[in-house]
C-alpha cells in the first residue's frame, strides 16, 4: 500500500512538472501560461531591470556636473549631460535592460508586462544616447497602447523627450500638447511631475520663463522625488531672478539652504542669496563684505574661483571695469578644477579688454583661452568663437601699421643712428622669467593699473635662491620640462592660440635664455633684412603710408560691418583722417561718417555730407545721399548684367557666333559699361574670330585693349593673345576665319612650344619690430597707437607645428591643394564663371597647367582650381584672384565664398553637411 502511493505521488509530480516546463517554454495562450508569464517576466526581468536603471540614473546625477552660470536642467538625461559624462558612465546595464526587454516580449508575449518591456527599451535606448530608436520605441508604444492611460502617458513624456534631445523642437511641441491635454484625466498624482517637469523643460529652452514657473509648481505640487523637489526649487529660484522678481526667487533660494541639498547646490543657492539682498538693498558695501566672508570658511575652498567672479560681476555691474578685471583674473588663478567658471572669466577679461579698454590684441589673447575652456555647447559659443576669430584680422593690421611707423622712425635717423637702431633691432633686450611669467594673468600688467610696490628683497619669494631650486624642483617633478609661455599646459594648440602665443614671445622679446651661437649667426641675416625695409626714398615712404592707410581703413571697415561697432569704427576713422588727411579712401571715410553721425550729430554729419558732394560728386557715395534707391538700383543693373552675360555666353558654348555679335553689340553700345563690358567684348571678339580674318580678330582685340586699359581680367589675356597671333601672323592670313574649331571652355590660342611654369610666389614672414621711439600722433579719445613687439630671436632649428584635427579634417602638409569657390546654389549653371576662371589662369598664369573642375552636392557646388603643390603658392594664387571674384562670377554675390583646402581634405567632402564643417575648420585653423 505504502509502495502503491509513493507510485501515484511520483506520476503526480511529473505530470505537473510537464505542465508547468511546457507553459513555460510554449506561447500558449492558457491562464497557467499567463500566469507563470507573469510571474517570470515581473519579477525576472522587469524588476532587475527598473533596478539597473534606477541605478544607472543615480550615477548620472553623482557624475553630472551642473554649471550655476545658467538655468539648471530639469531632469537629467543625456540632452543635457556632456560627453565627459557620457564617457564616464557604465552604459552596459542599459544593453543588460535591453536585453531582458526583448526576452518578455518574445518569450513572454502573453504576459501583462509588454508595454513595460517596450518602455525599457525605449528608456535604455534614449540612455544609451539612440535618440532616434528611443524615439521610434515610444512612438510604437503610443500608437499600440493608447487605451492604457498609465503607459500612454508616461510614452508621450519620454517620446517627447527623445525628440528634444534630436532638436526636433516642432515635433516635440505637438507631442507635449497632446500630454497637456490627457494631464486633468489623470487621478494618480504620483504620474505627472515627470510629465509637468519635461513640459517646463520645453518652457525653458522657449524662453518662456513664465509657463516654466507655472508647470515646475505644479510638478512640485504633485510630489516626485526629495532630490527633484530641491532641484525644482533651485530652477524656480533661477527662474524668478530672471524675471526680476527678486522677492520670490530669495524665497526659493532660503527653501535650498534649509533642505539637504548637495553642497554645491547650497553654497550657490547662498551666494545667490546675498546677491538678490544686495540688489534688494541696494549696499554695494555690504554685499562685497559678505561675499569676501565666505572665502573664511575652509568648506567654500573650492568655490573660490566663484566667489570672485561674483564680486567682479558686481564691479562690472556699477562699471568700476578695473576693480572688475582685478577679482575675474583671482577667479582664473583660483579655478583648479572648474573649468567652465575659468571659461566665464577669461570670457569676462576678453570683453573688458575689447570694450572698455581697446586693447585687442590682450582680448584676442583671451578670447582664445575662452574657446579652448569652455564647452561647445555653452551658449554663444560660436559667436565667441567668430569674435576669436575676426579679431585676428584686427591684431594683424595693428601690427602692420606699428612695423610700418616703426620702419618710418628709422628711416629719419641719422645714418650713423641708424644702424645703432638696427643693431638694437637685432639684440632683442631679454626680460626675466618673473616679468612674462606673470603677464598675463596678474592685474597689475592690465591697461591703467599703477603697479603695487614689491616687498623688501628679503622678503620676496624670487630673492630666495632655496625656495626657487625647491619650487622648480617640484614644478619639473610634476609638469617635466615646458617651455615658458602661455597656456603651457597644453600640448596641442589651434593657430589662434598658435597666434597669440607668437605675440606674447614678440612682446616679451623671446626665450629666456637664449642661444648667444645661434643668436649669432642670424644676426647678420636680421640686420640686412631691417636694413632693406626701411623706407629711404620718397616712393619707398609712400608705399609704406598707403600700407598704414589701407590697415587703418580696413580696420574701421571691420569694427563697422562685422562687429557693428560704429563708435570704434568712427574712432578709427577719424584716426586715419588726422594722420592722412588726403588718401584714396576719403569718398568712403566721409560716407561712413556720414552714416555714423546721423543720428547723434547731424551738425557733423551734414558736415560730412557736403564733403561727399562737393569732392566727390559722381562717387556712388554722392549718388547714394542724392538717391537713397540707388544702391539697390545698381544691385539690380549688376543682377541684370550677370544675366545679360550668361543669354550671350550661352549663345557662345551653342556655336551661335552670329547672335553673340549681335547681342554683344547691342549691349556695348547701351552708353551703360558695367565690370562684366570688357567679357562681352572679350565673347564678341572670340566670335569674330570664329567668323572673319585675322585682320578683324586683330581689330576686336586691340579694341579691348584701347577701351579697357586697366582691366585686369580680360585685358592681359588679350594681350596674350594677339602676342600668339602676331607671332604666327602668316599662318592666320591664310586662313578665310581666322580662329579653327575649339573647345569653348579650352582656351582659343596655345603654343605647344611653351614649357609649363612653376607658380611660385613665396611670401615671406613679416618679421616684427620693436618701436624704439615713441610716435608722438594726436588721436582721437579712446584711441590710442598699439605698441609694436621687440622681435623674437631665432631658432636654430625649425620649429614645426602641432598637426591640428577637429576628427575629420586636418591642417597638415600637404602635396597638392585647391582654390575652391563654393556655390551654395545647386540650381545656378556656373559655366559662364568657370569661363571667367580660365579667362584669370590664361591671362596671369600661362603655361602653369592650371585646371578648373566642377563638384556638385545637393545643395552646393564647387569650382576647384589646381594643382598647388604648396600652401604658399595656392595662397598667392588666392590673394590675385579674390579681389576679381565679382568680375568673374556671374551669380549673386552673396551666395558664394572661397577657402583653400588640401587634396586629403577635398577628398573628405561628400556632403554639404562636410562641406559647412570644413569651412568652419578653415576659418578657425588657416
């Protein structure tokens, strides 16, 4: 009996054990099925996976470093973590979730925890950064489970998310308005802070601070995590400082204080505080002595560098500019480990130098260290980047005009002073390692700052031979052995730094122990040079004036059209009207003037005006006040030019040499000669040649010569031209057309018996000089003459640079480059411009091989010009044919632009979207 149960409790076990491993592993559809589906995938999968999660969103939030300069985020996620954040974070966890995800929904279909293992995927995915997967997951999940409010929900909130962060704002837009719409359906509070919070997140990147307010208190209303709450409180806080209302946004920032933010978030939430009661209270007195308080407390040590800043931003505020630059340079010495507040404050120091000091070639200095520190994702970052830029093209005219004045000063020395100057020239004075050591960062070297009294020799760090061996001994210990210059740190460097660099060795008068053998050796080679600069004769002077003419006028251009500072600009102006009364540019100096001064002196301006009309009363300056439709008059004519050439150009490459005849005649002879007459006539005399004698070809080509003399497109090609005729004259004149049948883009004469020719136009480096006597020029105010740089002394071996890379292009030698004209036009047909190209080679650089092909994009094209077998050459070739480009071109002039680029380069681009970024590139490195 006893053997005959243990028989039946064994089949009994089995048969169960059957069932529950085949609804295990089948996809049947029964309630043991369900049930164990459930069972498994809840607590298998779902659970360990929200887990992960959970765990991989709290190491997002002790890694992410908030940056209090700005409005802080939401949430946090990767729309607003950083790559050094991304970098740092495990991301296997996610590939983990993910991987349970698929598990449920293909092994646990008929469980009740799809839509979860969908929203994991769709979670895992946005974490891992696959924005666009994330996306498509929670689209799916929208559209599958609508009738489920809870999972419909929390879809459309992530979804919304997701399309953020792919800067598909519209589409997140139409998103959050169907989420706002369901939000009074929902019953559990617990479900729309997430909702609330990401729809004010969309608030904030609108500017609309306002609804941010409205939405972050009801998410803080509706409850959420105790960190989210303090961080929803400190934005509410940033949000209401904005707004000026300073009441409510003391109030939110005391609620941080009290709770148990992390300590960052405490230390700024109280610095902000004593801010808002500063500004509430107006003492500026009181404000400084409570934010200098907090450098007493040891805990605050790392927040000096803010701190600081903050006090500078007060001075800045009440415009006491040198008090200012005194505690933004402390915030730079004290920001060890917060590069983004160094950012700001090499930010803040540049714009004080280049607003308020007008020192340009220290706020390029510091507009570069600004580029190189912060992010590329801060705000503005690209119009920091453009002002580094363009301020290289200021730096570099200043400098022009200090070697010219300081080449003029020699010049009218005594012979025998003379080469005692030179001589100098070539002994750069060295100064100590303590003086340009500190140069740059100590406020004391800044414009207006009297220099602070050293303490007694005995006292001083740098009188102490032992405390010097100790500290070098340490600094070799820690860095090894670095050169001393700025931004030592760094062992790659773009050219701006590159640039700036070079300045501040010109300005400290080279390295500090330098070669006396290699010294030398150049010495020699450096006398001669200075010696063959000097301007000795009248016609030398001259071209050295027009030299500082055309520096200072570029210069007061820029500041005006680029920059948009009309106050420097007219300073500038008035400058070059002091030191050069009379000058090639005044048509276009009195019209600038004229336009400055309108609004805040019409006295001066009227002034100005009656200048233009009297001197120059047929200038376009004179017709332009007489006709203020003028301007756009002329655009249309040049428009109306460009598509007059282009009917007859597409007459010429059809063969229709009759109707080029007609057409070109009946346009050279409207009374009306634009730039583009001289390629009529050059088209018209092409066709005569294509259907008369030589003696008529001769005629039209000499006729172009007489009416065009100082054309420098067509005109000197011309000239080629008949030279070839004129040496085959014989072989023409037995022929009844003069010209046989060509290829219209090849050029109608050639010589086989010519030998190709190098282009070789070298430039050689300017070599900067030191003014050795002041130039003593009445300027206007705030204008002052820019101190010239002693030169540095030579190297005995050449120095290469850094290879610069932005991860696709590169600034590297190379064997072979390109002049491209970029056309940013795919609808525009460029042969008649390609023709103008080959007019320019045929005419300036004959037998040089030089080709001109075409590279068409979707939305752009390309005329390349080459080969180049170095930089040099193609950027002689550049400096020829820029000034020309709106002769040759016939499209718009603002739809195209020129850049060089190398073979390596050019071989890289296979996109517009390529193209933009290797202009970009071009523009920063070259």
């Amino acid at each position: 009996m006893k053997n005959y149960s243990i028989y039946n409790l064994k089949i009994i076990l089995f048969i169960l054990y059957v069932c529950i491993g085949s609804s295990c592993s089948s996809q049947k559809d029964t309630a043991i099925s369900r049930s164990m589906q459930n069972l498994t995938a809840r607590y298998n999968y779902i659970y360990n996976s929200k887990v992960l999660l959970n765990n991989h969103q709290l190491e997002l939030t002790e890694n992410y470093a908030d940056n209090y300069d700005q409005i802080l985020p939401v949430y946090l996620g990767p729309e607003v973590s950083n790559m050094e954040v991304n970098q740092g974070l495990n991301l296997k966890p996610m590939d983990d979730i993910i991987k349970k995800a698929q598990l449920i929904i293909l092994e646990k279909s008929f469980s009740n925890y799809t839509d979860d293992a969908y929203i994991l995927l769709g979670k895992a995915s946005f974490f891992n950064g696959n924005y666009f997967n994330a996306a498509e997951y929670f689209d799916y999940i929208t559209k599958t489970y609508k009738n489920n409010q809870n999972t419909y929900l929390e879809a459309l909130n992530w979804k919304a998310r997701s399309l953020m962060q792919l800067r598909r704002i519209t589409e997140a837009n139409q998103v959050l308005d169907t989420l706002d719409s369901i939000l009074p359906k929902v019953k559990v509070k617990r479900q729309l802070p997430g909702p609330l919070s990401t729809i004010a997140q969309m608030c904030i990147y609108l500017n609309n601070d306002t609804a941010a307010i409205s939405y972050l208190k009801d998410a803080l209303r509706a409850g959420g995590k105790d960190q989210n709450k303090i961080r929803w409180t400190y934005i509410l806080a940033q949000l209401y400082e904005r707004q000026q209302n300073y009441k409510d946004a003391a109030v939110n920032y005391r609620k941080v204080q009290r709770s148990n933010a992390p300590f960052e978030m405490y230390f700024n939430a109280t610095l902000n505080q004593i801010k808002l009661k500063t500004l509430q209270n107006n003492n500026k007195i009181d404000k400084h002595d409570q934010v200098l308080a907090l450098l007493k407390d040891d805990k605050n040590l790392d927040y000096n560098d803010q701190i600081y800043f903050q006090i500078a931003e007060g001075h800045a505020a009440d415009q006491e500019f040198q008090e200012a630059l005194k505690y933004y340079l402390l915030s730079v010495q004290k920001s060890n480990k917060n590069q983004h507040q160094k950012g700001l404050s090499y930010l803040r120091i540049a714009d004080l130098n280049f607003k308020h000091f007008k020192d340009d070639i220290l706020a390029k200095s510091y507009y570069d260290s600004t580029v190189n520190t912060l992010p590329k994702n801060y705000p503005g970052y690209d119009l920091i980047l453009k002002k580094s830029i363009n301020l290289k093209y200021l730096t570099d005219r200043y400098e022009l005009i200090t070697l010219q004045d300081t080449l003029q000063s020699i010049a009218r020395l005594p012979e025998e002073l003379r080469k005692t100057k030179i001589q100098m020239l070539a002994n750069p004075v060295i100064i100590t390692q303590v003086q340009s050591s500190n140069n740059l960062l100590n406020p004391n070297s800044q414009p207006g700052y009297s220099a602070n009294k050293l303490p007694p020799q005995n006292s001083f760090y740098f009188s102490n031979t032992t405390t010097i061996s100790i500290g070098f001994s340490d600094f070799k210990r820690k860095w090894g052995n670095r050169k001393l210059e700025n931004n030592w740190r760094q062992s790659v460097r773009t050219s701006a730094q590159e640039t700036t660099q070079q300045i501040t060795n010109v300005t400290n008068a080279g390295p500090i122990n330098p070669d006396s053998t290699s010294l030398t050796s150049n010495k020699e080679s450096l006398i001669a040079e200075y010696t063959a600069a000097i301007p000795l004769n009248s016609a030398l002077m001259a071209a050295s004036n027009q030299k500082i003419i055309d520096a200072y006028y570029e210069i007061a251009s820029f500041y005006l059209q680029e920059l948009d500072d009309t106050a420097e600009a007219a300073n500038v102006y008035k400058t070059l009207l002091i030191r050069f009364p009379q000058n090639n540019h005044l048509a276009s100096i009195y019209y600038s003037l004229y336009l400055i001064s309108k609004p805040n002196d019409p006295a001066e301006s009227l002034n100005f005006k009656n200048r233009i009309l009297k001197d120059f009363p047929s200038s376009i300056y004179a017709k332009t006040i007489l006709d203020p439709t003028f301007s756009v008059k002329q655009s249309e004519a040049e428009n109306e030019a460009n598509n007059q050439y282009n009917d007859i150009f597409s007459q010429y490459e059809k063969k229709d040499f009759i109707s080029v005849i007609r057409q070109a005649n009946k346009a050279l002879s409207s009374g009306n000669p634009n730039i583009l007459s001289p390629q009529l006539a050059y088209l018209k005399a092409i066709a005569i040649g294509r259907t008369n004698n030589a003696d008529s070809l001769l005629t039209a080509l000499n006729n172009i010569i007489e009416n065009f003399p100082d054309d420098k497109l067509t005109t000197p090609l011309v000239k080629e031209h008949i030279t070839y005729v004129m040496a085959h004259l014989s072989e023409f004149q037995k022929r009844k057309i003069a010209l046989v049948d060509f290829d219209p883009n090849e050029p109608p004469f050639s010589d086989p018996a010519k030998q190709a020719v190098v282009i070789s136009a070298v430039v050689k480096p300017k070599q900067p000089i030191v003014v050795l006597e002041k130039i003593t020029t009445q300027l206007p105010n705030n204008t002052s003459p820019k101190p010239a740089e002693t030169p540095k002394a030579q190297e005995p071996d050449k120095v290469i640079p850094a290879i610069i890379t932005d991860g696709t292009f590169n600034n590297a030698v190379s064997a072979t480059y390109y002049f491209v004209v970029h056309v940013s036009d795919a609808a525009l047909t460029l042969s008649s411009s390609r023709f103008g190209i080959g007019q320019f080679n045929r005419g300036n650089y004959i037998g040089s091989n030089l080709k001109h092909q075409l590279k068409e994009f979707d939305n752009d094209q390309l005329i390349y010009v080459g080969n180049f077998s170095n930089f040099e050459d193609v950027k002689s070739y550049a400096a020829g044919i820029t000034p020309q480009l709106k002769q040759i071109m016939k499209v718009p002039v603002n739809i195209y632009s020129s850049f060089i680029i190398s073979k390596e380069n050019f071989d890289k681009l296979i996109s517009g979207e390529l193209l933009t970024k290797y202009i970009e590139f071009y523009q920063k490195n070259y």
